[in-house]
C-alpha cells in the first residue's frame, strides 16, 4: 500500500489546525445543547473533519487533483487538532469558551489596595 500525501494541503491544515480549538471552544459555548465532555469531543470531531473536508476541496479546486488517501486527512485533522488544543491552546480556548456561553456572566473585580480601603 502507497500512501501519499501532499504537502501543501497537509501544511494548510496543520496551521489551520492551530485556529481550530477556538472555533471548537466557541461552538461549545453558544451551542446550548454542548454540555458534557462527550458531546464536546463530538463538535471537536465534527469540526475536525470539516477542516479537512475543506483543505481537500481547497486543494481540489487550485490543482485539479484528486487526493485519493481522503480518510489520511481526516484522522491527521483529528489528531492535530486535539493535540492542538491539549498542548497549545488549552487555557485560551477555554477563556473563548466562558466568553462565548451567554449563560456565563463575568464579574470583573478590580482590587484596591490597603490603603484605599482605609
């Protein structure tokens, strides 16, 4: 069996693998339905596989050329971007998460120092 892969596409899809855990992180927040981890890891899946989805039928309509290992991209979609999101982008895209919940208030407090308090 010869796989290959071309690297133009699997370049794009690795940076935009980097962008992804944000989308994720705001779907998670405003779809009302997305409350347990499962169900997140589902949107990261869905997510993922319309990347690549998008990357092939990207590099479909500049080249012409078919890529005929399709399922590659989708599994390394998958796997660039959940380690993403657990090595690089955990806390910021949790923060776009609770900002993104509109059942989520934010209270931002603003300390002051001993003095003014006395």
């Amino acid at each position: 069996m010869d796989i290959a892969i071309p690297v133009a596409p699997l370049g794009v899809l690795t940076l935009l693998g980097f962008f992804a855990p944000y989308a994720i992180a705001a779907l998670n927040g405003i779809l009302p339905f997305v409350k347990t981890p499962w169900q997140k890891k589902i949107v990261s899946i869905i997510v993922s596989l319309v990347l690549a989805a998008a990357v092939v039928l990207f590099y479909y309509q500049i080249t012409g050329d078919k890529i005929t290992d399709w399922w590659v991209f989708a599994l390394l979609a998958i796997v660039i971007v959940n380690a993403s999101y657990a090595l690089v982008t955990r806390d910021t895209a949790t923060a776009v998460e609770r900002a993104a919940d509109p059942n989520v208030v934010v209270v931002h407090e603003t300390r002051r120092s001993r003095r003014e308090r006395a």
